[in-house]
C-alpha cells in the first residue's frame, strides 16, 4: 500500500501570511491530487499533477508535482480566512479503481 | 453535469440497530463508486469500492457491508451497529483520471 504522508498535520496562521503545506511519499505517483475539505463538507478537488516537476497556479494557490514524483507541496500566499480547511492529497493506489489519501493538513486562517 | 447525492445529512442511531446509508449520482454512467469513512479532522478510509452493477470489493473487515444495485446506486448498511461505527461517512464519484468528486457526507452518531 503506498502511503502519503502530509505535513504539518496543523496550522494556524494570521491572514496575510503565507504558507507551504508537504505531501511525501517513498513511492512513486503517476499523478497526485489536492482537495479542500470544510468542515461538515466532502472534499472538493482542487487540482491534479501529472508531470514531474509541473508546476500548476490557482489564484493564490500554487501546486508543484516533485520531480520523482514522490512528492508534491501546495503553497498559499495571503492567505485568507475563506482557505480554513482541511488540505488532503491523494493519489492513485493498486490500481485504476482506487486512491489513497494523504494523513490531512487542518488550516486554521486567522482574520 | 454531475451531481452525487447522500442521505441522510445526519443520523443518530443506538447501538444494535440497523443502518442503511444512500448514494446516488446524476449526470453520468458507469461511474466506479466508492464509499469512505472520516474520523474527525483526519484523513480518508476507503470501506468499499464498486466498479460496476453488483460488484463490490471491501477494503476493512468490519461490521459494514455495501451493495450497487443499479448503476448510479450505492449504499451502505450494517445488521447492528457498533459505538465504533460513529463517523462522517462520503460517498464518491471516479470516472477517469483519479479526480474523485465527493458527496455532501453523513454523520452518524452511534449511542
């Protein structure tokens, strides 16, 4: 089973702050996924990676895929109180049919 | 577009009963159908995933059983419940590419 581990497990900023949130694994991905989970919400996608080394911008957002494809790093710049989620990677596992997610980042942006 | 449906939103329930939770999804055919469950603030654990009428793989041994008996139905049941069975349940949509679309969720709180 191929793990994703994410870091930091918690963060609470102030907004305007930026901030960088790690999603590691010790095997490789043929792509990786980033969703936004509120609270009481099902995860929404945000993003997928497919090359190594891509780098992919959404707003403030910006994703980079590593370039093993191992590892992938969302970073948020000012943040803002409306990024206050739970950040999750997830990429494929055993297979077409399944997916595994990372452990979660929980984002706390302080007005 | 698509649309994935679950109900109900929130559920309390004693220990012993039965439990039956509903998916559907709108707005495309043959989807793989998975069910996962939340522990509060954490990340994914994938139950069961369906890539068909009928077929069903399970993941966790456990007290849960799942069935798809049409295409864009999948549910989840259990004979009796356990007070470990409490959770934030969601329900997802894959048609290509890994990129999962999630469900609105369920609550279940076992007493």
């Amino acid at each position: 089973t191929q793990l994703l581990e994410q870091s930091p497990q918690f963060l609470s900023i102030q907004e305007g702050e930026n901030l960088t949130v790690y999603c590691n694994s010790s095997s490789v991905f043929s792509s990786l996924q980033w969703y936004r989970q509120e609270p009481g919400e099902g995860p929404v996608l945000l993003v997928t990676v497919v090359t190594g080394g891509e780098v992919k911008k959404l707003k403030r957002l910006t994703f980079q895929f590593g370039d093993a494809r191992k590892d992938s790093s969302l970073h948020i710049t000012a943040a803002q109180p409306g990024d206050t989620g739970l950040y999750l990677c997830a990429g494929p596992s055993g297979g077409y049919q399944k997916v595994t997610f990372g452990t979660g980042t929980k984002l706390q942006v302080i007005p | 577009s698509q649309t994935i449906h679950q109900w109900p939103a929130t559920l309390v329930q004693p220990v012993g009963s039965p439990l039956s939770l509903e998916c559907t999804v709108e707005g495309t055919s043959n989807p793989n159908l998975y069910w996962y469950r939340q522990a509060a603030g954490r990340g994914l654990q994938l139950l069961f995933y369906s890539v068909g009428i009928g077929q069903i793989s399970s993941e966790v041994p456990q007290n849960l059983s799942a069935s798809r008996p049409q295409d864009r139905q999948f549910i989840l049941s259990s004979k009796k419940l356990l007070l470990s069975d409490s959770g934030f349940y969601l329900c997802a949509w894959q048609w290509t590419d890994y990129e999962q679309y999630f469900g609105p969720g369920t609550r279940l709180t076992v007493t």
